[in-house]
C-alpha cells in the first residue's frame, strides 16, 4: 500500500477534534504506519496534542525508524567506502615495485585518510545521548582513569585533551615519554597497561624510542645502580652522557666510565621490553613531522577507547585549510586544538598533548625561578579552555631543580603549590619525589638536591 492510501485510511477514521486515542485509533486502522509517522505526529501537534508524552509509542517509534535509516546510511556509505579502498589497494599493488617512494608514501597517505573516514563513519559523535546512553558510557569506561605517579595520580579522564606546559627545555617531551613508559609498564600489581600512541612533530623515531629505552632502563633500576648510571660517560668528551652511550652500545662501539657494565645490562632489558611493545602495537610511534592533519587525526582515530596518545607538540600541528586571518598560527594551533577534541571524544582515548609557553608571558625573566599560570597558554589558541588538565613544568634560576604545578583541572584538586622533580634528563627520565619545592633551595658543590632535582652535569639539551 503506497503512502497516499495510508494517509487516506488514517485521516478518514479521525473526528474533527481528535484526542490522543482518537489518534492512536486512526493510525492503528491504517495499518502499516512506518511511511506516515512523520505526518500522524506533525497533524497531533497541529491539533495541540503533545506527541512525546500523549503519544509516546508512536513517538519512540519515529525515533527507531529515524535511527534505523540512519544506520542503513551509515553501512551504505562505509560499505561504498571500503570499495574504494579495495580499488585504491588493487592499484597501490600495481605500482609498488616500480613507482617513486614519494608517490607510494602520498598513496598511503591518502589510503590513511579514507581510513579514517570508514572509522569516522561508523562511529559518530552521539550529539543527544539518552539516559540509557548515559550508564552504558559508565560501563564502557575502565575501571580506573589514567592517574600517572608523575603528576600525583592527577585524573585524565577517557574523552579528554590535557596540556603540559613549559618554556624551551624545561622537559615536555620528557614528561610525555615517562607518561607514556607509565601508561606501557605501569607500577603496581592490579594497574592495567594501556597501549600508547606518541605523535612526534618535532623529533625522529631514532630520538624518541631512544629515549623510551633510556627512561625505563633509569626506572627500573634499583637506586644503587642508577648510581652507576649516572657515571656513564663519552668516551671522547669524558662528559657523563647516557644518550652518546647509547648510540655507541647500538653501534658496537666502547661506552666510557665506571657503569658501563650496569649501564649494558639494564639498556638490553628496557631495549628488549620496547621492541616488544612495539611488535605488539602496544607503543606506536607516528612521524608527524611533515603530515598533514588529516594523516594526524587518522591515526587518532584509529585508536580505541582508553589508549593513551601523546602529541609532542600542539604548536607543531600542521593547518588543515588555507589561513586567510591576521594570525595565522593562532587560527591554526585553535583548529588544531578543536580537531584533537573532537577526535578524542570519538575514540574516548585520552590526549596529552606538549604546549611551549607564550613567550610573551616571560621575557626578560632568565634570573628568576619559572613561574606559570593560566596565562601562558593564552597566545596558544584556546589552550587554557580546552584542556581538561593544564600541567606546568619549570626550573629554578640555577637550573638545580625541576618542578611541576597543576593550574588547571576540571576533577584534580588546584592548589598555589610546586613539586619537585626527580630530574635524569640524560636519561629522559622524570619521577615525582612527593616533596613540595621551596625556592632558593641551593645545592652545594657537585652535590645532588636532597629534595630532588636535576642530576649534576647535565647541559639544557638534556632537559629538552
């Protein structure tokens, strides 16, 4: 029966001034209501009848079959997109053995991006949860947030984007690669790891994975052998410097000063115990420097729900269209930021991104201890509003010690106090003591601060 003999049998049942059960009456007499649900609500309205609590069957059934047509929409387009991505393999298959590498990378890249969009596709933003949406999110949700240690088991709730702040060489990246060392390897018996993407736009994966193996090689060991470790030096230099180390122990070459052998033992563990969170796909290392945002997001969204995803850093991010404002890196670093919220809630992964200081907020200041508010994301887009947590990181004016302060959190306690820093910048490695920093704290001569603080003989690189 087609929709004009429908409305026909549903109009010709209804008084003039019909009551809800009149209404109910007239669409039962109809028969199939499906096609006509949108006119039968739309005429009870007219007639000054509240659909949603007088009619609420046939009101709950227009909600089911607009979300049913939605959904066929939806696996039509995923389906039409999963053909062109079939296509789009069948002629990457063509070309693989003879086509340029700059070609083959802009095929994948562009293959990333449909990727991405089958992901979009078939799962969007619920922009009116229900009740009943509203407790399956709370059985959806891991049984703890992620609270690292470094930051005072500071909540970072799934579906957020939090932001670590600090002026050039203070240690961001530092930070992020023990969160994300954290987050693999978690400390305790009944802590769940959690798999770890680190979008780097800054440094190549040599540097960082180098790093990852240097922090948790530091970790680990026990504080007698973190003694040793901090001897190892350049064999050229004679300068205490684990990463140089490295390098030589990875190339064959002689590692220089009394922990050498220490220094050997612990990098082939921690070395080992990242190649395998590798393999697995539990750590992933994304080369943004160079990608598009589209490739960015793309790899976020390929995310699951309570993966950590470490951005070292925002004002790196690359514009997704063409600027035509007065400020174009603010317009860019704000759309950035808004691509990352977005993305973030889709996956309901949890985003800590790296943020440099306005430098606006701190010029002239080289003699003085760090100091941040709130007010040194401003210049950074919308950094100070979006961000679930902001974390500052800084150093006192002899560059002794390192601390952190929370300046903003949406569920962590705020307060005016600074932590210190166990500081192994050598060794990327960043632990929090539990100690709060008191200024002008000086260390005496070649000695380490009893409160914590930055190893001796460390360059600002180190801190980077």
């Amino acid at each position: 029966m087609d929709t004009m003999e429908l409305l026909k049998r549903f109009y010709e049942q209804l008084p003039k001034s019909p009551t809800a059960q009149d209404i109910r009456d007239a669409a039962a007499h109809a028969g199939d209501t499906a096609p006509i649900l949108e006119n039968i609500l739309a005429h009870a309205e007219y007639m000054g009848i509240n659909a949603e609590k007088e009619l609420a069957d046939l009101y709950n059934a227009r909600a089911a079959a607009q979300a049913e047509k939605t959904e066929r929409k939806r696996r039509a387009d995923i389906k039409t997109t999963a053909g062109k991505m079939r296509d789009h393999l069948a002629s990457l298959d063509t070309i693989i053995e003879t086509a340029p590498l700059d070609e083959l990378s802009a095929s994948l890249a562009a293959l990333n991006a449909e990727a991405a969009g089958l992901i979009t596709t078939a799962a969007k933003i619920n922009r009116f949860p229900t009740w009943a949406d509203y407790e399956t999110a709370w059985q959806k949700e891991n049984e703890h947030n992620f609270s690292p240690a470094l930051f005072d088991r500071l909540p970072f709730p799934e579906g957020t984007v939090s932001y670590i702040g600090a002026r050039t060489g203070r240690g961001k990246t530092t930070a992020m690669v023990n969160i994300g060392i954290e987050a693999l390897f978690p400390p305790g018996q009944n802590a769940k790891p959690r798999r770890v993407l680190f979008v780097s736009l800054e440094e190549n994966h040599k540097q960082i994975l180098r790093r990852f193996s240097l922090c948790l090689a530091y970790r680990n060991a026990a504080p007698e052998t973190r003694e040793k470790l901090l001897t190892v030096q350049n064999p050229y230099t004679q300068k205490r410097d684990p990463r140089n180390a490295y390098k030589n122990w990875k190339r064959g070459r002689e590692i220089g000063g009394p922990g050498n052998a220490e220094f050997v033992n612990v990098i082939i563990a921690a070395d080992q115990k990242i190649k395998d969170a590798i393999q697995n796909r539990d750590l992933i290392y994304f080369d943004g420097i160079g990608a598009s945002l589209a490739e960015i997001l793309a790899a976020i969204k390929a995310m699951k729900s309570g993966d950590i995803v470490l951005l070292d850093y925002i004002q790196k991010i690359p514009a997704g269209k063409e600027s035509h404002s007065g400020n174009p890196d603010l317009e860019r670093i704000r759309e950035g930021s808004e691509k990352l919220i977005e993305a973030t809630k889709l996956r309901e992964c949890v985003v800590i991104a790296g943020a440099q200081f306005n430098r606006e907020s701190y010029k002239g200041s080289g003699n003085k201890d760090d100091e941040f508010t709130d007010a040194d994301f401003r210049g950074c887009g919308d950094l100070e509003q979006d961000g679930h947590n902001l974390i500052g990181i800084g150093r006192n004016a002899d560059k002794t010690q390192t601390y952190f302060g929370i300046i903003k959190s949406r569920e962590g306690e705020i307060t005016d106090k600074l932590f210190t820093l166990d500081f192994a910048g050598g060794y990327s490695y960043m632990g929090n003591i539990g100690q709060e920093y008191k200024a002008n704290t000086k260390p005496g001569p070649n000695k380490t601060p009893k409160t914590g603080g930055n190893r001796i003989g460390e360059t600002n690189e180190d801190l980077a």
